[in-house]
C-alpha cells in the first residue's frame, strides 16, 4: 500500500451584507449575482430546538434570505501513504481575483461555509470518502489587507505570538510544525482600537471540525455574518489520517456509487473489532515499525521553576527521562 493519496481542500463560502432588523434591503449593484447552486455536501439534517419552531433556518444557501454570492478555493495539495497523518499547516491560498477586486476596500459578510477534501482531476474535483483520508480536525483562517500572515517556528504554548491560534486550535498545536500567524498591518492604538481591528481584518473557522464536517451547517441565522475587510486570503491547518485500503477500496472518479470501507493492515495495538467499520489507525495506535529519536542534552535542576528550554512534546519527555535516571527508574512507552 505505498501509492500515494493526492487530495486538495476545497473550501467554499457563500456571502451576504448583513441587514438591520427591519432595515430594507441594500442596492448591492449590477455585480452581486446571488448562487443559484445547490449545498456542497447535499442537504443538511437539522434538529428541531425545543420550544422552537421549526423551518426558520434556510436548509439551502441559495434559499438565504435576499441570495447570497459563493466562491471556491482550493488549498495546496495533500499527498500521504497509508497509515501516515497529515498535521501541517498549508501555505495561504489567495481568493479569486474578482472577489478580492469585488471587496478591495469595502467589507465581506459571511453567512457561512462549506468544505470537502476532493482530488483533482481531468474531470474535476472528486469527493475524497471521509473511510479513505478521515478528517480528525482542521483550523482555517480568513484574512484581509489589514493583515498579513507569517510563517513562524513558535516555541510552545508559552510563546506570546501562540495566544490567539491556540484559542482557535481549541488548545491543540503541532509544535514541531512552522505556523502561520495573523498580524494587523497597521497597529491599532489601544485595546479598544486593537480588538476592533482583529474582528474585521481575520476572522477563524474552526467549529464542527471533526468527521461531521461535510453534513454539520456552517452558518448563522439570517441577520448574524462574521465580517472581514477586504479579504484577499484563506490559510488552512487540517489533520488528516490516510486510512485507503489501496487493494480493496476504489475511490477513483470511475465508482459507481458510495465505497464499500475494507480495514487495511492495523497495529497490534489498535482496539479496533475485526469487523469495525471504521479503522483502528483513528485511534492512533502507537506501532512498533517505527522508531522516533530524540537528539538533545538533559540534566535535573531541583529549584527551577521551568525549563529555559521546555520540553513540548511526550516524545520528547519520554526520552528526557529515559536519559537522566537512567539508575533509577525504568521508563516505559506504550498504549493499551
């Protein structure tokens, strides 16, 4: 199983300017051209709110009260083996260049967004099943000409610049990858000022990330939009666990309906049923084909409060220990 599994993110946005209660209706000029296009990901199952009634949020985006514009981007191709996981944030992908012209100097309202893993071809994009390439989580961002994204090597959970894309990672970072972080391009004067600038110039997507993210509605009730200032980018962090069993599942753009899910060759470690249908390699299963190690210098000091250097990593704890009493105790890592 070493053929490679290519995939892109494909991320798409329907907009709409957001109206006051009782307000009328905005002239958006001969250049809004509301989507007529059905959901990406089909229809969406909603459940009723109790007390509530029913019917009020719009299934479709195109049924969205007075339309709303939608466009596409891709993300920088993904390409993994199996039982291999993709944690690496992507570089930014720049919007199409009407809508960037479009907004350049006004203000984007998004009413919410849909996302698919697709791979590309000849004749276009095709669904990548969720039982081929399972999406354990992804982060994006929105930025605008206000800001500007930096890739940087950040040091921890305790590095200052960390602050707001742990917030936004719900506290989940891959350390040993370089990030991308947002900055405002003009510093704002005060908190007040600062804060205000950071909720128009980017703006997180990040909810309903896990394995629901195709069929869970990513929008806002009609009236409510997240707003960015002259958005020109969209920067993506998924975590993908490549689970294709490349003998026995076919996930070309020549199948013919839904693709049976065939578990591939697991750990001795993995929990999973034989007939489990989904694979074990979601639990993340340690293995024992692989050997991770660890190059550094290590000592104990009885009254430091922390370490100049902290140590980020389990893996790297392990071997930390495993280095400095090595008469003392004996370190074991392993699952179950």
């Amino acid at each position: 199983m070493t053929h490679n599994l290519p995939a892109a993110m494909l991320a798409l946005a329907p907009l709409v300017a957001v109206m006051a209660k009782g307000a009328r209706l905005p002239d958006f000029g001969p250049r809004f051209a509301p989507t007529h296009k059905d959901n990406m990901n089909g229809a969406y199952p909603f459940s009723a709110t109790p007390g509530g009634t029913p019917g009020k949020m719009p299934k479709r985006f195109s049924d969205y009260p007075h339309g709303v514009e939608s466009f596409d981007v891709h993300t920088s191709e993904m390409s993994t083996l199996y039982s291999q996981v993709w944690w690496k944030p992507h570089p930014p992908a720049a919007l199409p260049k009407e809508i960037v012209a479009k907004y350049n100097g006004s203000r984007m309202a998004i009413v919410g967004w849909e996302i698919d893993q697709v791979q590309r071809t000849a004749d276009g994009d095709v669904s990548v099943p969720i039982s081929a390439s399972y999406n354990h989580h992804y982060v994006s961002q929105l930025v605008g000409a206000g800001a500007r994204l930096r890739q940087v090597k950040l040091d921890g959970p305790h590095d200052p610049r960390a602050k707001e894309l742990m917030h936004a990672s719900h506290g989940h970072v891959n350390w040993e990858q370089p990030q991308w972080i947002a900055e405002d391009v003009v510093e704002a004067a005060g908190r007040e000022g600062r804060e205000a600038a950071a909720q128009s110039t980017r703006q997180w997507f990040s909810s309903g990330n896990g394995g629901e993210y195709r069929k869970t509605y990513h929008g806002f009730a009609p009236g409510y939009a997240m707003v960015v200032d002259s958005p020109t980018h969209l920067q993506m962090a998924p975590m993908q666990i490549d689970t294709w069993n490349r003998e026995a599942m076919d996930i070309s753009a020549r199948r013919q309906g839904p693709v049976r899910f065939v578990p591939g060759p697991q750990p001795r470690a993995s929990l999973a049923p034989a007939d489990a249908a989904h694979s074990g390699l979601l639990e993340c299963p340690m293995t024992t084909r692989l050997t991770k190690v660890v190059d550094g210098a290590y000592a104990v000091h009885a009254n430091a409060s922390s370490c100049a250097e902290p140590i980020l990593t389990y893996h790297e704890c392990f071997e930390a220990a495993r280095k400095v009493f090595t008469h003392v105790v004996s370190v074991s890592n392993a699952s179950g």
